[in-house]
C-alpha cells in the first residue's frame, strides 16, 4: 500500500498540524500533483441564502456564492472534483413547485462531477426522481441500490472514474437502508444491498483491478449513531473496510469542522468528512501526490 499522511488544515489559514507528516506548511507540497475534493451535501432545495432575521444563519448559504466559491477554488486548482451526498431534495417550497428540476439545473451550472442518492431524493418517487435527470448533467452513484426492474434501471451507476493530471479516482455512492424510511411505494423494487459488503467489494475492485490512486466514497448512511452502533454509519464502514481513501457523508446533517480520522481494518487511515446541511458550507480536502504517487492532505469546512 502507498503511504499516506493527513494533514488538518484549520480555519483556512496555511498552518498544519501533521499527522505521520514531514512538513508544516504547504511550500512542501510545491512540487507535488494536487488534486482538490469540494463536496456538499443535504442542501434540501435551499436556493436562496437565509433571511437576515434567521436566528441561526442570517445571510448564510445560497447557491449564488456557493457557485461563486466553487469557481474561485477551480481557478486555484484546475484538477477539482465537485461531489453531493445526497438529499439534494426536498425542504423548501422550489422543490414542491419544480419537483427537483431547478435543483439539478442550478448543480449542473455549477459543474457537479457526481451525486449519491439520499432518501428524500425519493419523495416524489422513482417516476419524480426520473422526470428530473435530464436536468442533471453530472453521474448520478449508487452502489447498493439495486435499480433492476424499476424505471431507474440504468440510470445510476455504482462508480465512476475520474482521471486528473495522471491521477486515478474512483468514486463510488452508498445509500441507506429505505424500509421504514420511506414509503415503499415511492422506492418500489429498489432493493437495498449490505453496504458494508458492498463497499468492500468496489473498493477492492477499484484499488486491485482499476488501479485507482485515490478511491472516494459518497455515503449517505450518516455519520453515527449513539444509541445503535451496529447500524451502518460512516464510522463503522471506515473501520470494516480497506481500500478507501475519503468518505464523503451525509444524511445526520454533521458539522464538521475538519475531517475526521478513522482507523481501517488494516491499520491505515481514512479521512470521514460532513459538513452539515442547506449548503451553509462547502467541504474542501486537498490531495497531494508525490512522483512515487504516495499521498498527503489537508482538510477544511468553508462557511458559504
């Protein structure tokens, strides 16, 4: 396996705090390939910014500067990745009146690379969500969600892989379990998949046969949860598994302010990032490469 080290990158500023890494600041990282995640997730058809009364985000959020941030960042580094995890519907009034088509039109102005599924992009059911994809020009992930015999058939892939500057990245999605979670008429015959099992067979599949450099999840399991620990969660699919780089979550609506750093089955760390929901912030990790491919990065939260 490639060594990797983390390194937290702390309120946007350029000190780092190194985790089995040689340097402190990020002229060492000048001759290195960097590759740049931005990712959000459980925006919930919040368009607008909140009002100026809100009594917790006044003035925060809205697409119009999270589409101005995601630009500015492009510009600093070309070799970007633009990802969602999911529920990208449902919670404001646009989504009752469109059904989700503005939701998608204004993610495709903002050049999202890929989505997983999140369970209220089944609110308007299999139909709803398939009247809206032509409105989506970015891969939609899904890699326990079986579609066979629904109208999504072949509409969603498990992965898809991204090839940057020379780097290899596999990104594939995960999605909750539905029964009980939604009604069974709006998802249908989508069956579910362990997503444990699943993970370790796309990842295995993406590191040994694709050989991906980088393999990232999309995960709307949630992040954790107390009260059930064998309930699949990022944190339990990051230490049941081996071969995955980042997890990209959602669903709890967790904010973090940096990723968190988990242990996998064989020892080696993986990066677990969620930052929160209606697109009040913009996640950022920065992958660095050196000629031999071994890996560094940096993490953030950006306020939008």
């Amino acid at each position: 396996m490639k060594r990797r080290s983390f390194i937290r990158q702390v309120g946007g500023t350029s000190a780092y705090l190194g985790l089995g890494a040689a340097a402190l600041d990020s002229c060492a990282f000048a001759d290195r390939k960097k590759l740049t995640i931005l990712h959000t997730n459980d925006v919930h058809s919040h368009i607008d910014p909140f009002p100026a009364g809100h009594a917790l985000y006044p003035h925060m959020g809205g697409v119009a500067r999270r589409a101005a941030l995601i630009q500015q960042l492009r510009q600093e580094n070309p070799n970007t990745l633009l990802l969602d995890a999911g529920d990208i519907f449902q919670g404001t009034p646009y989504f009752n009146f469109y059904g989700g088509e503005l939701e998608f039109r204004l993610m495709s102005k903002m050049r999202y690379d890929a989505a997983t599924i999140g369970n209220h992009d089944f609110d308007n059911g299999l139909d709803g969500l398939l009247a809206q994809m032509p409105y989506a020009g970015f891969q939609f992930l899904s890699a326990n969600y079986d579609f066979s015999n629904t109208l999504m058939e072949g509409r969603v892939k498990p992965y898809h892989i991204y090839l940057m500057d020379g780097i290899k990245v596999g990104v594939f999605g995960l999605g909750i379990q539905l029964e009980g979670l939604v009604s069974k008429e709006l998802y249908k015959e989508t069956k579910y998949l362990d997503p444990v099992e699943i993970a370790r067979d796309v990842s295995h599949h993406l590191k040994a046969t694709e050989q991906c450099d980088l393999v990232l999840c999309l995960s709307h399991l949630g992040y954790s949860y107390t009260e059930r620990e064998d309930r699949p969660s990022d944190l339990t699919l990051a230490a049941a598994t081996e071969h995955i780089d980042l997890i990209i979550g959602g669903h709890t609506h967790t904010f973090l302010d940096r990723p968190t750093v988990r242990r996998n089955r064989m020892g080696e760390q993986v990066l677990i990032n969620q930052v929160g929901c209606y697109g009040l912030n913009l996640g950022r990790i920065d992958f660095y490469f050196d000629n031999q491919k071994n890996i560094a990065s940096s993490g953030l939260t950006i306020r939008v």
